[in-house]
C-alpha cells in the first residue's frame, strides 16, 4: 500500500516530505514547488477536482493538460479531471483529453465497464472517489473493488481509511499536514516543524508494516484518512 500525502501548501512542508511519496495537485500548485518536487520519492499528479468542487473555481482542462504533460516522464500516474459532484458525463469527456479516469459512488455502476476500458489506456490506473462524508462505505468499495480486474492499479482518493481493503494498492492522505497541529496540541513544547517531521516519520513506518489481510486496521476508528 503506497500512501501519497497530499500537496504541500508551504515550503516548511515541502522540505519534510522530501524522499516520501507525494500528491501534486495542479489547483494548488505554486512555482515555489519547482525546487522541492525534485526531491519527492514519488509523484501523483492530481488535476484539484476536490478544490474546484470546494471552491466552485473551475479548472481549466487546456492548462491542467499542459501542466500535466511536464510529468510525463516523472509521475507515477497522471489523473483525469473528473466531477466529483455527480456529472459523470463531463468526467468522462474530461478522460478523454487526459489521465486515468476515476469511478465515484455518484455515478451509475454501469459506467465502470467503460472506465476500466479507458484505464487500460492509460497505464492501467483507475482511482475511486467517495462523496464526503466518506464513512460507512465499505459495501460500496467492496462491491466495486471486486468487479476491477486485477492488473488494475486502483488508487483510492483520500480513502487511508479504507487500507484494510487489500484491493487498493495506494491511497493519498489529505489531511497529514493537520496530523501535525494536532501533535502539536499534544506536545507544545515542539515546534511545527518538529510536528510535521514526527507525522512524516509516522507515515513512513506504517508504509514498511505487513499485516495479515484479516488483520489489517480500519482507520475511521482511529481518525485516519
């Protein structure tokens, strides 16, 4: 299970995630990076769909297909922009210009045979998105992992709480750089910086454990995602 924690927002969290997996989402991307992104261990590229669906900002296709094109020989993956809110048929439109699509509990489950299609196209990725709040979902993902053939690299967006689902072979965290305010709660004697770094360190640990399937956490009990 590989864990890609989500975009930095400052060059303080940029530094500690250096060698770690990283999410860069093409939203929230701002030239600063430049210089950090050479030292992330691993790349996902991310169009913001989650941010256009917060903000009401639409991204622009044209410029996330350019800004995703300067990955190509570097990012694990590069995702679709797709329509979190439930407008799977711009979604799809949206895969065909660019990246891995993603099947969400809004669309109809007959569009995942389509989905899949288009996956084998681009590098055998699919992603599955829940609609916020993301809890109580496990009949959902365990009815749709089981119907994604198995060289399917499924990724799950923000869903480190469902890890005990083997089927996901990775996962991005969106909220480790708040993990860090609340270590900082706890221990207020430490700085932020020295917060971050003891949540990164965290991260990476749990990314070298094995754990029998039948053993495996459901984070939800335990504030995780």
């Amino acid at each position: 299970m590989k864990v890609y924690l989500a975009s930095p927002g400052t060059q303080q969290q940029a530094q500690q995630v250096q060698g770690m997996p990283v999410l860069l989402s093409f939203a929230l991307y701002s030239k600063w990076q430049d210089q950090y992104a050479p030292g992330y261990g691993k790349i996902l590229i991310d169009s913001g769909a989650y941010s256009e669906m917060n903000s009401g900002a639409k991204v622009d296709l044209d410029a996330y297909a350019n800004f995703a094109a300067r990955w190509e020989d570097r990012a694990d993956a590069i995702a679709g922009l797709d329509d979190i809110s439930g407008d799977w048929r711009r979604s799809l439109k949206n895969f065909e210009r660019v990246g891995f699509p993603t099947f969400h509990d809004t669309d109809p489950e007959g569009l995942l045979p389509d989905l899949i299609d288009i996956s084998r196209a681009r590098g055998n990725w699919l992603g599955i998105g829940l609609l916020p709040p993301r809890a109580g979902r496990s009949d959902f993902l365990r009815r749709t992992l089981a119907r994604i053939p198995e060289d399917i690299h499924v990724h799950g967006w923000a869903l480190r709480a469902y890890t005990k689902f083997g089927r996901l072979d990775s996962v991005d965290s969106t909220n480790w750089w708040r993990d860090a305010m609340k270590v900082r709660k706890d221990l207020p004697w430490l700085n932020y910086g020295e917060c971050l770094e003891i949540v990164v360190k965290r991260y990476a640990r749990e990314s070298r454990i094995i754990e029998p399937k039948n053993e495996q956490r459901d984070l939800f009990a335990v504030g995780g995602n």
